[in-house]
C-alpha cells in the first residue's frame, strides 16, 4: 500500500492539541462573552487554579481586564480565553467589571460620558 | 444572575464601575492601523486572535440551515481607561478588506463606531468597510492618515473621490501622535453624539 504524504505532524497541529488540552476538550463557553467583556479578580480567596486560569487571575487582580486584553497577553486564541474566564467566573474567582457588561452605544448619557473624557485625556 | 462587585481602589475613594466601550479602528493593510492604536492606547498594543463566525453564502436558503465556519483573524488591541467617567475604551484595529466583512458583524455589535483610516494612495480600500458602516448605521469617520507631507489632498477632494456623503466627517491626522489620534477619536464621538441627536428629531 502506497504511504499517505499528504499531511504530517507540524505545529499547527501541536498547537491545536494544546488549545484542545488547556479547555478540558471543551470548544465552547459556560456563557457567552463579548470581546469587550471586562472582569476582574474577585476579593476572596481564589479556588486552588492552574496554569492559565492562574494567570488570568493575577492579571486580573491589577484591574479590570477584557477578554480581548487576556487573550493578547497570554497569546491565545480568544475562544480559549472565554472558555477559561467563563470557568472562573463560574466557580467565582472572577466577576464582571459592571453589573451590565459592556456600555450601550444607543444611549446618549453614555456617549456624551465617552466624549467628556476623550477631550479630559491630556496628550 | 449578574455576579457584580465593585473594583477594589484605594481608601475613600468611591469604588469604580468600568463599562467597556468598543471603537473599531478599520483600514487597509499598511494604512497605519497597530501605529494608531500604540499612538494613544495605555498598555503596549497587543494581538488578539478572535475567532469569527461566517455565515456562508450560496447555500441551500430555503432549508433553514445556514451553514457556518469559524475564521481566526488577528486583530490589533489597545484601551484607553476613562476611570473619572466609568469607562473603558477598548480599541480594535481591524483589517478592512472585503474579506473580512463577515468580522464586522462581530465587532461592530454594541461598538460606538468606527474610524476608517485610509489612505490617499488607495483611497479604493476604504470602500468595502464605508459601505458596510452606511448599511448597518454604524457612526463612522474617515480619518486620513498624512504619513507622506508630499501627498496631501483637501478634504473636499477625498470626500469627492470616496462618494461621502457631508454629513461624514473627514479627519487629517498623523497615527503616530498622541494628540492627532486623540483629535481623531473626539471627531467620532461628537460625530456619534450628532447622529442621536438628528435621528431624535426625526423622530418626533
């Protein structure tokens, strides 16, 4: 039988083994989370973690960070960060920055808030 | 049930409430995307890999099923924190060919709007992410990055050559300074405050 060459082991495959091992097989999150979600460490004593959870728990222990901010610090895919944040806001090492997760574009208050501190920024 | 508490600051101060709001910066490759970002944003800009849904186009309609694949797309990251005002602007640098449309919708959904950075040279790549901010009703600018002094064009003239109409707003800035990024980003959110207010009086 003529050997299949077609395909072989390289690193794109080894870095989808690892996607795949750092959220437990799982290829979607506990609950939806935007790009733009901001959480933060909660004040209690963290639940024992790992890894990265670890690592996304004392990022987030500084400040308020979204899952874009996660995702570029740690260099992983977004999806796997919302997999690992959804996992610690789950067991409540993490929580949401603000009751109503991200601000609403269609609402003047804030807009007017967005436009007040832009000209508020000294550069 | 919404797991809320307060961010920890320092004593006597009341705690901080950040909401996120995010600003999409779009431009055709080499347009001065990850500069404009870097130029204003607080942290390092930074890569963010985001898996993207896309609804594939050409099948089978009438069954019901849309059949969808999942795209990677590298997006530059920055933010800006408003701590007085509650905010947290999160900027995204977002490629702006035609290719790439079906990211927006991703993006584009609860984002304040969008600054298209084009540039004179290939003024034609700004046209795929202009038609689609005026088919959603997204608040977008064109902002103009001047990276070359011998090729400065009237604002009048890019507007003429883009087909915009007067209501949008043109910018001329430079991406790598802090202030012209700023300028940039205070036209957007004055051209975004306008538009509430016109569609208010159209609406009474």
């Amino acid at each position: 039988m003529e050997r299949d060459t077609s395909w072989s082991w390289n690193d794109d495959g080894i870095g989808r083994l690892r996607l795949y091992s750092l959220t437990g097989g799982r290829t979607t999150p506990t609950r939806q989370l935007d790009l733009a979600a901001l959480v933060h460490a909660s004040s209690g004593d963290p639940p024992p973690l790992d890894g990265e959870g670890e690592q996304i728990h004392a990022l987030c222990r500084v400040e308020a960070r979204s899952i874009a901010e996660l995702a570029g610090l740690l260099r992983q895919p977004a999806t796997v960060i919302k997999i690992l944040v959804a996992d610690l806001l789950d067991s409540g090492a993490l929580v949401h920055a603000t009751p109503d997760f991200s601000a609403d574009p269609t609402d003047i208050d804030i807009l007017e808030r967005v436009l007040d501190g832009l000209r508020a920024l000294s550069h | 049930m919404t797991v809320y508490e307060p961010l920890a600051t320092e004593p006597g101060t009341p705690p901080a409430r950040l909401a996120a709001m995010k600003i999409l910066i779009v431009g055709g490759y080499g347009v001065g995307k990850t500069t404009l970002v870097g130029a204003i944003s607080e942290i390092d800009p930074l890569t963010t890999e985001a898996d993207v849904t896309q609804a594939s186009i050409g099948h089978d309609r009438t069954a019901g099923t849309e059949a969808k694949a999942t795209t990677t797309v590298a997006l530059d990251f920055g933010r800006i924190t408003l701590r007085a005002h509650g905010l947290q602007l999160l900027l995204f640098g977002a490629p702006g060919q035609q290719r790439f449309w079906f990211m927006w919708d991703d993006l584009a959904t609860g984002a304040l709007g969008a600054v298209v950075l084009a540039d004179t040279r290939r003024l034609e790549d700004s046209f795929p992410v202009i038609e689609y901010c005026e088919q959603r009703g997204l608040p977008f600018i064109v902002a103009v990055n001047e990276f070359d002094p011998h090729l400065r064009y009237p604002a009048d003239e890019v507007r003429a050559a883009l087909a915009l109409a007067e209501t949008v707003p043109i910018q001329m800035c430079d991406a790598r300074k802090p202030a012209s990024v700023q300028a940039v980003l205070i036209a957007l959110a004055e051209h975004a405050v306008a538009l509430y207010y016109a569609q208010r009086a159209l609406s009474q």
